[in-house]
C-alpha cells in the first residue's frame, strides 16, 4: 500500500467525469412531529464536499498526485463552494464553468443525538440528469483532449462524451494508463492504452 501511495507523487492525472455537489445537511434529535410520524430536527449546519469526480481528484489529490479535473459546472452556489473545497493539488482551470448548466446536488439530510452517531435519513437530488448540452460537451471535449496529451494517467469517472471512447485514441500514442468504467471494458477499442476498471 505504501508502494502504491508513493507512485502517486508527482503524477500527473486527468480525471474527467460529472461533478456533484454532495451536501450534508445535520441535526439533533429534538422530538417527533404531530403532524406526521415523521422526525424534527433542530438545525446543527451544512457541508458541501466534492463529489463524483470531483471527490476522486480529491482522493488522488491528498495522495499525492497533481490533477486536472475535467467537468462541467454551473456558475452558481453550489459550484462556487464545491471549487472552494477542491483540494490544492486539483488545478479547476479546465472546469467549464456556465451560466446555462445548473450544478447537480445531492443533499443528505443526517440526523443523531448529542451523544450519537448522526444516520441519514433522506436525500433530496436537485438537477442530477445525464442530458449534457452539445455546447457544453464539446467544451469538455476540447479541454480533455489538452489536459490527456500531457498526462501520465486518465480516469474517466463518468460518460460525458459524444463518444465514450473518444479519451482512450487521444491518448492511444501515449504510455498511459486508464481507469475506465467497467462496463465498458468488454467492447474498448483496438489499440486502446491499458486500461484498469473501476
């Protein structure tokens, strides 16, 4: 494990996928509601962390690596809070970062008492679609294909692309490994770099 952590100093990773704002919303146990059987909370606070993408440039990040994330994200809350909290090591120059894409949330509602462990109890989803605007895409595509000519890794978190397996011939001259989405694994491309699963 200690071998595998020092190979990351110094990488230099792309990871392209979606980027979500994960937010945890928690609360103490205060009492249950009359109007329904449902819990009150009273309101402790709120945290937003990377997620999806953004939360594995993260991962890589504090192990080590120098990423570039590759992603979509609204010029909104939620997008601001989620770039504040990228690691140091994650350069968000290449985010495409627009007035007309709404940053996806996905908010944890998590509640316990003083002396316990707080538990989720719902989520709420805001703007998680796999629709993807053409302009957008293409802004992805242009920014991937600059960040994949000068890295040693690519993980592709997620189908972004027109065509998912657009990142693998743009690296194909290059010595590179790829994490990429199992499921695709069985139809890769000929000549595709090497590839590991995820």
């Amino acid at each position: 494990m200690e071998a595998l952590i020092r190979a990351f100093r110094g990488k230099r990773v792309v990871v392209i996928g979606d980027v979500v704002a994960d937010e945890f919303v928690y609360g103490r146990v205060a009492r249950v509601s009359r109007e329904a059987p449902v819990l009150i909370l009273e309101y402790d606070s709120t945290e937003i962390v990377p997620g999806g993408a953004g939360n594995a440039a993260n991962n890589i990040a504090a192990l080590g690596g120098q990423v570039a994330l590759v992603a979509a994200l609204g010029r909104d809350d939620a997008g601001r809070r989620v770039v504040a909290a990228l690691h140091r090591r994650v350069d968000s120059r290449l985010l495409v970062r627009r007035s007309d894409t709404t940053t996806a949330v996905k908010t944890r509602i998590l509640a316990g008492g003083v002396h316990s462990a707080k538990q989720q109890i719902v989520r709420i989803d805001r703007a998680v679609s796999d629709a993807v605007n053409p302009r957008v895409r293409q802004a992805i595509e242009s920014a991937a294909l600059s960040a994949v000519s000068q890295a040693d890794a690519v993980l592709v978190a997620r189908e972004l692309l027109r065509d998912p397996y657009w990142p693998l011939r743009a690296a194909r001259e290059l010595e590179q490994t790829i994490s990429w989405p199992a499921q695709y694994l069985r139809v890769a491309p000929e000549g595709a770099p090497r590839l590991k699963a995820h």
